[in-house]
C-alpha cells in the first residue's frame, strides 16, 4: 500500500477505529500487549476488521518509524454490505449482478477485473476479509478509477456469502474449466452471482458445491485458460449482452 496510507502507533490506531475510520487489515506484533492492544482487538473484531499477528522483521520492512508493534493499513474506498447492494438492485426493478472472487491476490488483475465489472454493469464484487487483493493505490490505477465507482462488499467468507445468496434467491454460477456446460447455456438474466477463481487454481471445489450451475469458456487453442482478468471479461460481457433490452 502506498506508504501515505498508512497508520501506526497504538493511540493513533485506536482513536481511528473509534471514530470509524475504514480499515484493510492491521498488524499486530507478536507479544505486544497493553490496555490500548486489548481495545483495538476488541474494535477490530466488532468491525470484522483483519487482525494479523506477525514477526517483528514484518513490520520492519513496512516502516522505520517507531511503531510501537501495530500498524493499519486505512481502506481507499468505501464498503458496502451484499445485502444493501441487494436490496438497492431490487428497489430499482432490476435483477442483481454480483461478482464474486475467489482467492484472486493479483492487485492488478484485480484492477482490471473491477475496471470489466463497473463498465458491464454489474452490481458488486464480492471479495473476503482474508486471501483477496489488497485494495491499494496501485488496484485502483488499474481499475482506472472504478473502484472508486463500483460497490465492492467484503465478507467474512465467500461460502457464507453464497449460502446468503441461496437462500435469497439468487442464482450462483461457478466458472470451472472441467464443467460440460458452456458459458453461452447460462442464462444470467435471473438475480445471479458469478464466482471467478485465480488462474491454475480456479474456483475452489467447496464453493463449486455450492452453485447452482457451472461453466466453462469455450476455447481454440490450447494454451489451457484465460487471464483471469480476461475470462471476467467474456463471463461479464455476456452477462451484459444478455441483460440488455429488446429493441
């Protein structure tokens, strides 16, 4: 994160989480303790802040200011929750799109992927509080400024995030190379989550479980798979194209 970003020290730490202010992750010192640690942990936790306990040589390589065993690192945007984006697509008679990414850590693959998301309509990304992108300055260059536009919500967990989906009626749609269904048999014209994974990786077999219906993108060649930020691309394009209406 760029270093202007950054916040350190105990007091200056806790008073910014008591007045609210949006958090990525803060680390923790390993054996750091004190009244003021014991409240930041507790805030942390409130807000589902991550708090990651770490070696004092990691902190070392963030900055040489006396940080007294903590240092924050402040969001850039603003978060939304899944089911304000929800209930916001449905006051306005539309059916929602989100795009949820699993363990995609490429800040600017990512970039790129919210750059795709906001210019094709789609509703959010939905990203988790552990194992994604950290939403930098060097992300929202790549997102040419949509990051500062698009919702993005960030859970707890994606498999969480599904079951809510599931359960208010929303259709998820993996992306799995091995599926025998193809991109163009899904009909993304109902409420729909999409679940795009890291390349080589892809989505995990556990959220697969969890959809509805799988697919892959049809390919010529035989390198083997798109840039994930790519594959979002074509998936959110003909999402796009299918949403659009008749003329």
């Amino acid at each position: 994160m760029n270093r202007h970003h950054l916040i350190y020290g105990r007091h200056p730490i806790l008073e910014a989480l008591r007045a609210d202010k949006g958090f990525e992750k803060i680390l923790l010192q390993q054996g750091a303790h004190s009244p003021e640690i014991n409240a930041i942990k507790e805030l942390a936790r409130q807000k589902k802040i991550p708090l990651q306990v770490v070696p004092p040589q990691k902190l070392k390589t963030i900055t040489s200011k006396n940080h007294q065993g903590i240092i924050g690192f402040l969001s850039l945007i603003q978060y939304y929750t899944v089911e304000d984006v929800m209930l916001k697509a449905y006051d306005e008679g539309r059916s929602p799109l989100f795009l949820m990414l699993d363990n995609i850590t490429d800040v600017r693959n990512f970039g790129a992927i919210a750059r795709t998301a906001e210019l094709t309509g789609t509703d959010a990304l939905v990203v988790p509080q552990k194992g994604g992108a950290l939403i930098n300055a060097d992300a929202i260059k790549s997102s040419a400024g949509a990051l500062n536009l698009i919702h993005v919500c960030k859970v707890k967990s994606l498999d969480e995030a599904a079951g809510y989906f599931r359960l208010n009626g929303i259709r998820i749609f993996a992306a799995d190379e091995r599926a025998e269904k193809k991109l163009f048999e899904m009909d993304f014209r109902v409420p729909a989550a999409i679940i795009l994974g890291a390349e080589g990786a892809g989505v995990r077999r556990e959220l697969i479980a969890k959809s509805d219906e799988s697919f892959a993108i049809p390919m010529a060649g035989k390198i083997g798979s798109f840039n994930v930020s790519v594959a979002a691309g074509i998936i959110l394009y003909e999402a796009m194209r299918q949403r659009m209406p008749a003329k």
